[in-house]
C-alpha cells in the first residue's frame, strides 16, 4: 500500500512540473546572415571595342565555402557560424570582378571562363587569388597574381601581382564585406592597367 501511494505521489509531481517546464524558454540558434559582395552597375562609354575573356580564376579551397572566412595568423583561419555568402562565393567573386572591369576598360564584352569556343576573345586574364579575407587584426586582405594572355596566341604579354590591404573599422561583419569590396576595385584598377597597356 506504501508503494502504491509513493508512485502515485511521484506521478502527480510530475503531472504538476509538466507545465512548468514549457514555460522556461528554449535556447534558440543565432540567426544566419547572408552576404553578397557589391555589384555595381557599370559604366560603359561603349567607345571600347575590347573583347576580354575573365579566367580561369583559381581560388583557394578555403575562401570557396558557404561560411566567411576570417585569418586568424599565418596558418590559422576561421570559419564563421553565422555569417554565410548569400549563393556561390566563386560566382559572386567573378561577376563582381568582371563588373568592375567593364566600368574600368570601358567595354562590356567580358566573358567569365570557360567562354563559347567561337566568341571573339581579344586578351584574356588569368587570376590566381591568394588570400581575399579579412584578418584578426581589422584588416581585408587581397592578394592576387594575374596574366594576360593574347586571346589567339594564349602568349603571356603582361602579368601582374597584388597586396592589398584595407582597414575594416568598427562596423565588423558588413564593414569586413564593404572593406573586400574595396579590395575588389584596386585590384579591377590594376588588371585593367595593364590590359588597356596590351591591347596598345
């Protein structure tokens, strides 16, 4: 008889703390955010009668991800848990790159590799990205080696290299994203400089 009033007790505790325990809020996930890198409408003169293929640009495994990617040190790198490129992070590279190329060479006949085996290709750029990630100590870094490669040819007649740093500030995540963007226009500058320089 003790045993049958001791469960029963047992069973009306819980049938009293039940509710309770709904009340006490569930710890929800962060919110994911999402990012693009900004692309500008161009400015095209249309006076340019270039046609520049953009590619192959190769890009590091790491920055090739979903999540953003912050450099810790030298060998270290982190990930983010919340902070994600809204779509492909290579396709948002090319087409931001090539945008900012047209308003720079004037010309809006750039084809992202591979391109249609019969489009007329007058010069060519190849890209390797090194580094393209904000840093722990506040800063986006670019860097970047490139050839530009007769379209017929496929001869190297110019090449170039970059180290680009530009400071964050305090607005972190979309601060880091607008200080890439940043990046992303010295280094349409400088490959455009030296195709405008090989199509001479």
């Amino acid at each position: 008889m003790h045993a049958t009033c001791m469960r029963r007790a047992a069973l009306l505790l819980l049938l009293v703390l039940a509710p309770a325990c709904r009340i006490i809020p569930e710890a929800k996930p962060e919110g994911t955010r999402f990012y693009t890198l900004e692309l500008p409408v161009p400015s095209v003169s249309g006076d340019s009668q270039l046609a520049l293929g953009l590619g192959p640009i190769v890009i590091p495994g790491y920055l090739d991800q979903p999540q953003l990617v912050t450099r810790l040190d030298d060998e270290r790198i982190g990930f983010s848990s919340g902070d994600r490129w809204a779509g492909s992070f290579r396709n948002q590279f090319e087409r931001a790159l090539a945008l900012r190329l047209m308003s720079a060479l004037g010309t809006d006949d750039i084809s992202v590799f591979p391109w249609w085996h019969g489009h007329r290709i007058d010069l060519s750029v190849q890209l390797n990205v090194l580094a393209f990630e904000p840093d722990s100590t506040g800063v986006a870094r670019l860097d970047a080696l490139w050839k530009v490669r007769g379209g017929q040819t496929q001869e190297i007649v110019r090449a170039g290299r970059v180290s680009l740093r530009e400071p964050i500030g305090s607005g972190g995540t979309p601060a880091a994203v607008e200080a890439l963007g940043r990046a992303l226009d010295q280094l349409a500058d400088a490959i455009a400089g030296d195709v405008q320089h090989a199509s001479r």
